[in-house]
C-alpha cells in the first residue's frame, strides 16, 4: 500500500508534470495557430526558441566568436521573460534590460553602421560583421532580425497568429525590443560611425520620428566619436528624391552641427554604389562616367574598371578575353 502510494505520489510530482508541460504544450501551438486574428502584424514566429538559441551558437562559435563564451539558453530565457504570458501592449524596453545585458559585447572601431530605409543595402555591405557592424550585426540584433514575437496570457504563454503593430499599441514587444537594442547600440560607437540613408523614398530620408533620430543620434557618447560619415543612396532606376544638403539630409547635417558632431555627406558612396550595381550590370549609373574613348561603354565595364585612380587598359578587349578565358580555363 505504502510503496504504491510512493509510486503514485512519484507519478504525480515528477513524472505527470513533465508530460504535461510536453503534450499541451504542442497541442497549444497548434491551438494557437488557429486562433483568432486580433492584430495587424505577424504573429510568433513558429519555432522561435530553437530559432534564438541557433543563431545565438552560429554567431558567437562561427560568426563573430571575438564576443568570447556566452549562456545561449539564459540569453533565450531572458529574452522570452521579457515578454511571455504578457499583454502584448505592455511589453517596455526596460524588460529586455537582462537580455541586454548578456548579449553585449564591443563593437569594433569605425564599425558602427547607422540606416534608415537602407536595411538590406546595410545588411550586403556589412557582409556579416566582416566589413561592418550594424545593430542586425551585434549578438543582440543578430538573434531578433527578421523575427516575430508577442506574448498571450493564456495557453503557451505566446500568440502564434498576429501581434501588434507599432500602430495599434506602442509597448509591444517587438517595437520595445529594437527600442532598447537601437540605445544600446547607439552607446557602443565609437571612431568613425557611418549614417545609410536611402535618397529615393518620398516621406524623408531622415524620418525626425525613426529610430536613428529617436534612439540612435540621442544616444551617441559624443567623446567617442570623430567623424559621422552620412551615405544618401539612391536606387538604381529609383527616385533621386534627397541629396546631401537638401530637405531632410540638410536638418540631419543642421543636428549634427548644432550637437557639435564633425561629419561628412557623400553621395552615391562609391563602395556601396557598386554593390547595388551587381544587380544592374549594364544600367547607365553603373557605367564609366568619363567615354571619351568611347570604348569602355562598349564592354558595360562597371565602375570598379573606372576609377581614375587606375588607368584606362590600353586594351580592354585583350583583358576581357584574358579574364573570360581564365574564368572559362
Ligand atoms: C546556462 O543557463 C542555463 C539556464 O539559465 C543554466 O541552467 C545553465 O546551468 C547555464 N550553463 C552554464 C554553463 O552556466
Ligand atoms: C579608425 O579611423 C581613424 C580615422 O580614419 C583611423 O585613424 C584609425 O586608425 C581607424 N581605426 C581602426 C581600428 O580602423
Ligand atoms: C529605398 O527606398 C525605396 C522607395 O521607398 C525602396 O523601394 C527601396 O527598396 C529602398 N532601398 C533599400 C536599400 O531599402
Ligand atoms: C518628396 C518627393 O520629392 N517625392 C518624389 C520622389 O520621387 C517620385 C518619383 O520621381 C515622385 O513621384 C515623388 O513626388
């Protein structure tokens, strides 16, 4: 009688709450998924915990592992305590304060990268920490980007089917989230720091309201840095709708002054300009601006073979078909 009472008394401490927090809990995902529609945005995204932890052991072990030996589970358990079983409208940056805290780590010297409008440009030339560090490039971006997550009071204690945009409530997770990451990123720069802005969108380059304005240039130690170098790029076939020294770009460059910020505003910055040039090899922006011989328009050379720096090859058809016979070879 004694021994079974144990086993069921074993039964009912250990094992039977160990089932019951696996079996619900997919059966409550799946419940969730069909949940009603309550908000705008996109709902979790599904797998979100295995999602983190990954991206939390790719990034310190084979992206950037100068960031030394991290906890990826406490990071994921700090993360998802910021939010989970919450009213997904009352989710605040300071809740994300422990999370921030294990994931911090220096950014390097002249790698800050800034944007607005720009995030997949930014993401192409930053090339994964290796040229730049933006925030999506830091452990803490790195684990969020491109990612969906709210909570819900009930069942998994995560709403799978919508959460709130910006627009239906401004404390939700997400948006609190970037809020905090974009002031904590903000306070690591230092050297040179680098401004992406995107010169074809109609409604300002430089959005007073974004999150550089808002959270980003506010929060900048300004004795760490030396120059601001904005970047305005246009799309290829896009709009040439700002510029530097005009519109929005001009209250930027007014900010800086005033905040007492040295900084420079190029246009179509030439590395980035021929990143976005891989995809419109032969558009006329990406051909040599000086033709005087006439010949280098012919080949479409991009403006890599341009540079004044680097002479014009007196026989461009030879070394085209040397580089294309190599290639070929
Ligand atoms: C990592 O964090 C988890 C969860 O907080 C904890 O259980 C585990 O002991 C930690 N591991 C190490 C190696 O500190
Ligand atoms: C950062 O940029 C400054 C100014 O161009 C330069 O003097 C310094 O060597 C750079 N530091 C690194 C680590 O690249
Ligand atoms: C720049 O803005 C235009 C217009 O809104 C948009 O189509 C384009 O994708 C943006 N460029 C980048 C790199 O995000
Ligand atoms: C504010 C502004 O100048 N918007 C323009 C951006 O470019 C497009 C395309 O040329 C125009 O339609 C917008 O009026």
């Amino acid at each position: 009688m004694k021994a079974l009472f144990s086993v069921l008394l074993f039964w009912f401490l250990h094992v039977f709450p160990i089932l019951s927090l696996l079996i619900p809990v997919t059966q409550n995902a799946e419940a969730e998924t069909h949940m009603e529609k309550q908000w705008q945005g996109d709902g979790t995204t599904l797998s979100l915990e295995e999602i983190i932890i990954g991206r939390c052991y790719n990034y310190i072990r084979v992206v950037n592992p100068s960031v030394g030996e991290k906890n990826c589970s406490q990071i994921w358990e700090a993360f998802r305590d910021a939010f989970i079983f919450k009213d997904p409208c009352k989710v605040l940056p300071k809740d994300y304060e422990p999370f921030i805290r294990l994931t911090v780590h220096d950014v390097p010297l002249n790698k800050s990268l800034f944007w607005e409008n720009s995030q997949l440009l930014v993401g192409r030339y930053a090339d994964s920490t290796k040229r730049m560090m933006p925030l999506d490039g830091t452990l803490m971006g790195w684990l969020a980007q491109g990612l969906a997550w709210c909570g819900h009071p009930g069942g998994t204690g995560m709403n799978y089917k919508s959460c709130p945009t910006t627009d239906e409530c401004e404390h939700n997770p997400v948006e609190s989230f970037w809020r905090i990451a974009s002031e904590a990123y903000a306070k690591l720069a230092a050297g040179v720091i680098h401004v992406m802005l995107n010169g074809s969108v109609s409604d300002g380059a430089y959005p007073v309201n974004g999150f550089f304005a808002k959270f980003e240039l506010t929060n900048l130690i300004k004795d760490n840095i030396l120059n601001i170098q904005i970047w305005v790029m246009d799309e290829i076939e896009g709009p040439d709708n700002e510029s530097c020294g005009s519109k929005t770009i001009k209250l930027l460059e007014t900010t800086l002054q005033e905040d007492g910020f040295q900084y420079t505003c190029t246009d179509n910055y030439k590395p980035v300009r021929l990143l976005q040039c891989v995809d419109f090899p032969t558009h006329h922006d990406c051909l040599c601006a000086h033709t005087s011989t006439g010949a280098l328009h012919s080949f479409n050379l991009p403006m890599a073979a341009c540079s004044s720096e680097s002479p014009i090859p007196a026989t461009p058809l030879l070394q085209l078909t040397l580089v294309s016979s190599q290639l070929r070879g």
